[in-house]
C-alpha cells in the first residue's frame, strides 16, 4: 500500500473485522475491549479492501496512556505502524494530562519490539498473563465489600505502598510513588462496584480490583503481607468474576513478584510473557519514593 488513510473507529463498521484479527491474539484483543470500553473516541483503523488491516488504540487522556499500534502480519513493513506511531504522538503529545504512553509486545516477537524501540520506547519491566478455567473456590470467612468513597486515602496508601515495595524488591527502575488526587479519586467513585476492600476489626487491609474478566491491583497493607489476607481476597475476587457469568479468570503479574506463586497455588497458569514498554512525552511528576513521616 502507497497511501495510508487512518479513520475514526465505526463500532458497527470495523468491530467484527478488529476482532477477526485479533482471534489469535488475545490479549491484545483483551486490551482493544478495553479501550473500547474506556475511550472509544481514541480508537483509529487503516482499511483496505473493505477491510480493518491495523489499529491504534488508548484507554485514556492521562498520565499514564496505555496504548497498542497493531498491524496485521500480511500489512506489515509498509509504513502503517509508523504512521499510527505518529498519530499516537500528535494526540497525546498535545494533551497536558499526559507524561507517558505505555505499550506492550509478546516474549519473542523481535519485530515488534524493534519497532517500540525505533519509536522512542524502553522496555520498563517484564509481566505473565495468567488465566485459571475451573470450578470457584470454597469462599472464605474474612469481611469483604464494595469500595466506598471514604476508603481512598486508606486503598491509596495500601496500594502504592505494595506496588512502591514490590518494584523495589523486583528492581524496576525507576521505581516511583503517586501522591493522592482529586481525578483518581474520582475515577475510583465512578468505578466502585468493580473495586473491594477487606477489613479486619473495621480496618481496611488489603485491596482489589475487577476489571471484566480480570483482576487486578491485590493489595495488602505491607506490615500483614504473608498473613494469608492476600489469598482471601484473591479467592473472593475470583469467585466474584465467576458470579458475573466469566468461565474464565485472568491477571498480569509482574515478573519476579512472588506474588505469582499465591496466583498459581489457587490455579491460574502461565499463558505468556509480555514487555510493557515506555514513551515519555513529558517529565514524570510520580515522586521517587514515598514521603517521610
């Protein structure tokens, strides 16, 4: 192809031909259903033949934008990926909410990793994609229920400190803290009957979150890790995704978090390896360690 014209994504148009694409690519088609879900404005196609040939994709106008560029095999090496590349930049590059754009590539796929790298992306840390099918877990005893708005500081804190201390642990560099704000406060009001907190004596210990068929975002405040709140919360999840009709159960564990042998004691396995990869538009406003008290 010579010319290259990228058009505004038509649900009704180029849904079906998106997703044909992506049959055997799951989680890639994962991530385009939830840039679908959350920022379908951000969604671009090339066609040719009536056809979708290649897509870009983010799930959002903030800090961290989280963005795929996929072609299909037969497109490839002729410009389309450079072109959407570009048009990822122009959009994001404007927009004073973002400082980063995240992207990811399969173990192996040198091709693709070739062409993060050529676009100004470095490989941040390496995750599993994790998937249990089977029968829900005999429920446990411990207090769980749905986030409300008054949790935030307390999910914030857990939360960023658990994350803060695993990258540290795993050697994530540059490792950083957020501090608490108003957009993320709200973003988690708007989504709280997807997120769950567990308490103890009236005390938040540990968080989680749901999205779809995955979960995401376990948390134990760091002083009652390796107390077994973790997998509590963990089998709850689970069995809150089976209630809402998934047969299906999947998580991203960031290689070399010890976290993965709790996932894989209550039956998820390794489906594969992904890089998840960074483009940084502007400075990182993250701090670079939690404040002192």
């Amino acid at each position: 192809m010579v010319n290259i014209l990228i058009e505004p994504y038509l649900p009704e148009r180029d849904k079906p031909s998106i997703q044909s694409m992506l049959h055997v690519h799951e989680p890639f088609d994962d991530m385009f259903l939830k840039s679908e879900r959350m920022f379908a404005e951000g969604i671009f196609v090339v066609r040719y033949n009536g056809n979708v040939v290649a897509f870009l994709s983010m799930d959002g106008i903030k800090r961290k934008a989280e963005t795929t560029i996929f072609v299909h095999d037969k497109y490839r090496r002729n410009g389309i990926g450079t072109a959407l590349a570009a048009k990822a930049d122009q959009m994001l590059s404007r927009q004073e909410a973002v400082e980063r754009s995240m992207g990811t590539c399969v173990d192996g796929d040198r091709d693709s990793l070739q062409f993060l790298y050529k676009n100004g992306y470095y490989i941040s840390y390496s995750s599993y994609i994790m998937e249990r099918i089977g029968e829900p877990l005999p429920d446990t005893q411990e207090t769980i229920r749905t986030y409300e708005d008054d949790d935030y500081l307390a999910w914030h804190s857990i939360s960023e400190m658990a994350f803060f201390n695993m990258h540290e642990r795993v050697g994530i560099l540059p490792s950083f803290y957020f501090l608490p704000n108003e957009r993320e406060r709200k973003s988690y009001a708007e989504d709280r009957h997807n997120r769950y907190v567990m308490l103890v004596d009236d005390e938040i210990v540990a968080v989680g979150v749901i999205d779809g068929r995955e979960l995401s975002h376990v948390s134990v405040r760091p002083e009652l890790q390796s107390s077994g709140y973790g997998k509590a919360l963990v089998i709850f999840l689970i069995n809150e995704i089976m209630r809402r009709g998934e047969k299906a159960v999947k998580l991203c564990v960031v290689k070399g978090n010890p976290a993965k042998h709790l996932y894989e004691n209550v039956g998820f396995k390794d489906k594969s390896l992904h890089h998840w990869l960074t483009k940084y538009y502007k400075p990182d406003t993250r701090l670079s360690r939690p404040l002192s008290n």
